[in-house]
C-alpha cells in the first residue's frame, strides 16, 4: 500500500474537506444526493403522518356525504317529468361525483361498485322505459337503416330495442345470421384507408419531429453504449476483483458461527453478488469502504474507469428525487398539496383544506335536507345549467382542476 493519501482514504474524510480529485468531487455528490433524498422521504413520510391524523377523517366524511348524494340522486333519474337536459345534467352531476370517488386515494370503506350499481340500475330502468315508448315508425325507420348498412339482416322489435339499450348485441346479430364478415363499408382503395384523423401526416413538421426523436433516441443508446463499455473496463480491473475477492472472503456466511451475523452476512453476500452481476461498481466500493480499513491505490486507467459510474450513480439518485417530487403515490400527492415552507404554513394549508371539505360535506346535508321532490330538484339542475352557460370553459377548466386532489 502507498504512504500517499489515496481516494478511499479521501472518501472516508468528512464531506466537507475539499476534494482533491474528480472522484472524490463525485463521491461527495454522491453522498449529498444521497442524504438530500433521504431527507426528502423522512419528511414526506412526517407530512404523510400529520395528514393521516389531522386530515384523512375528513376526506373519508367528505367521501360518505358525497356517496350518500349518489344514492339519493340518483333515485331521480326515471322521473319522466325531467327534461332532457335536466336528466342530462342529472346523470353528469352523478357521474362526476363517481369519478370523484374512484380516483381519490382517501375515501376509506366506501363500497363504490355497490354505489355505482344503484345508480347503473336506476339509469337501466329509465333507458328501459324510454325504449319501451318508442313509437313503431321510429323502429321502422332505426330497421331500414340498419338493413340499408346490412342488407339481409332481419330484427324483430324487441331486438331492436335491445340494441338501442346495448348496441353491441348488433354484431352478435349480424353474426347468428352469417352477416358478420359484411365488407360493403370497408375502405375500397388505401386512400380511403388512411383517410382518418388517427392516420399518419406526409407533413414535413410532423416528419421532422419524428426524425428528432429517433435521432435523439440514438444519441442517447450510442451514449450507453459507450457507458457499458467503461463499465465493463472497470470490472476487467484487477484491483475491483481483487477488492471483490477481498469482500467475498470476508463476508462469506460460512465462516461465521454467529447466527445472527450469519444471517447478517448471507445478506451482504447476496448484496456484493449482484452487485457483481449487475456490475455495479458504486455497491463494490461501498461495500469495500465500509468493511475495510485498508485501501487502494487505483491505477488511471481505473479511475478514469470510475468516473462515468459515479456519474451515472448522481444521475439515478437525481431522476429518483425528481420521482420523490412528481410521483402519483398518496404521499407524494399529500406532499404536493400540503407542503409549505414552514410548519406554520402546513398547519394553514391542514386548516384551508379541512374549511373546504366541511363545507361541501355542510352543502351536501343541506341538499340532502330539502331536495326530496322532483319539483326542488329540477329547480337546483335549472341553476347548474345556467351556470355551466354563464362560465367560460377555461374558467370551468381551472375549477375543476382546482378542487381535484
């Protein structure tokens, strides 16, 4: 071993002493990264607890109140004296309540598809009603212009209204009565195959961005191309095997009597084992900084050699906290909406976003209070209609962005 203070030696030094190499600039980075996103999770997870505690009851009666609204709305749908855009805004109130419902992370036991079926089985008996009363020309009409798309085929009147209730069961028609492979409506020429929205554009921007991304695409595999090759340099190393063999002697599970540092170490094997499949180098040397006082002088060729594996380690931990930040998991969504800059200012988003649901849940019980009669509630869809006419659709964009979690 060299008497010269060699990178090991360095990296074992406190983070803040000036680094004196490349790598050991990188180590530093590394080990900052390192504690930097740790802090992060430690955080999220003491926001996570205080919104567990303080919040979720809220969000949970926030979420029964609305489940409690679908149930009693949708009662309504098959009362004939609804319009047909009363029962419109009806069934969009219900459904966006619903959506609201499945996509929220917090709503507790709620038992949403029993829900979903009650308002599935009253909007079923309203279109069943409504099928029932279509008069006999407007069936003779609906059956000449499906025989006009399918000459040959042959309804009933009740086939066709199950149709108008499911139009699927068309095609299982079509096929009982060997209609099935009808090609009469199919592009005749490639034109008029292409000729869709969906179809692809001869435009040269379109051609261009396609071009870009492939381009870039290749930069990027021709650059971890070039990446691998190092590491595979770095692997072919004598010192990084000889450390490997060092490690693996040391931490062998067979020559430890102790049960629990048995176990601790048959752990650590499997660790430096894939780490070696893997070739990750990074686990090599932290395994090795951490179970040997020792060091090692690398030869240039093998720092060189390390340089892009410390990289592509600040580079992992980087895209792992951009995920710590812009995940859609519930602590990470808990972390967007309620974070602030000091405990005072959590405490007021808590507070701000408790108001806000008591009083929706507040509204919903008052709704729920009075809205018993077809009359009151056509009365309150009246107002959601108009207001819907009055609100500019960016403004009713940012609403509805607003209030989603």
């Amino acid at each position: 071993m060299k008497a010269n203070t060699t990178f090991l030696q360095n990296v074992k030094q406190s983070t803040t002493a000036k680094p004196s190499s490349e790598l050991e600039l990188l180590w530093q980075r590394i080990e900052k990264h390192t504690k930097r996103n740790a802090n992060f999770d430690t955080k999220k997870q003491g926001l996570f607890t205080q919104f567990k505690e303080q919040v979720e009851p809220h969000e949970q009666y926030q979420a029964q109140m609305i489940a409690q609204q679908v149930i009693h709305l949708s009662q309504f749908i098959p009362r004939k004296s609804l319009t047909v855009e009363q029962r419109s805004e009806l069934v969009d109130w219900i459904n966006a309540d619903l959506d609201y419902l499945s996509n929220h992370p917090f709503t507790g036991d709620i038992d949403i598809a029993a829900i979903s079926h009650t308002f599935r089985s009253q909007l079923d008996k309203h279109n069943q009603a409504a099928v029932n009363e279509i008069p006999a020309s407007e069936l003779n009409m609906f059956r000449a212009m499906l025989q006009q798309d399918f000459p040959g085929l042959e309804l009933t009147d009740e086939q066709l209204k199950e149709i108008t209730l499911d139009p699927k069961l068309l095609y299982q028609h079509l096929d009982e009565q060997g209609l099935g492979d009808n090609t009469e409506h199919e592009p005749n020429s490639a034109d008029e195959a292409f000729n869709t929205g969906d179809a692809y554009s001869d435009d040269d921007e379109d051609w261009d961005d396609f071009f870009d991304q492939y381009e870039h695409f290749d930069r990027d595999e021709i650059k971890q191309q070039k990446t691998n090759s190092k590491l595979e340099k770095l692997f072919k190393s004598s010192q990084l095997n000889k450390m490997y063999k060092r490690l693996a002697s040391k931490l062998h599970p067979d020559k430890e009597p102790d049960p629990a540092k048995k176990a601790e170490k048959h752990q650590l094997m499997q660790q430096l084992g894939e780490a070696r499949k893997a070739k990750d180098g990074f686990t090599l040397l932290q395994l090795y900084i951490t179970h040997f006082d020792d060091d090692v002088d690398f030869d240039e060729e093998t720092k060189a050699n390390l340089v892009p594996l410390l990289q592509n380690k600040i580079a992992e931990l980087n895209a792992l906290h951009r995920r710590q930040k812009q995940g859609n998991d519930e602590h990470t969504l808990v972390w967007r909406k309620f974070n602030g800059r000091s405990k005072a200012q959590i405490k007021e988003n808590f507070a701000n976003h408790i108001a806000a649901l008591n009083n929706e849940c507040d509204e919903i019980a008052e709704r729920l209070g009075y809205c018993t009669t077809v009359k009151l509630l056509k009365e309150e869809l009246n107002d959601r209609i108009l207001d819907k006419r009055h609100m500019p659709a960016s403004f009713q964009a940012a609403l509805e962005s607003m209030f989603n979690f």
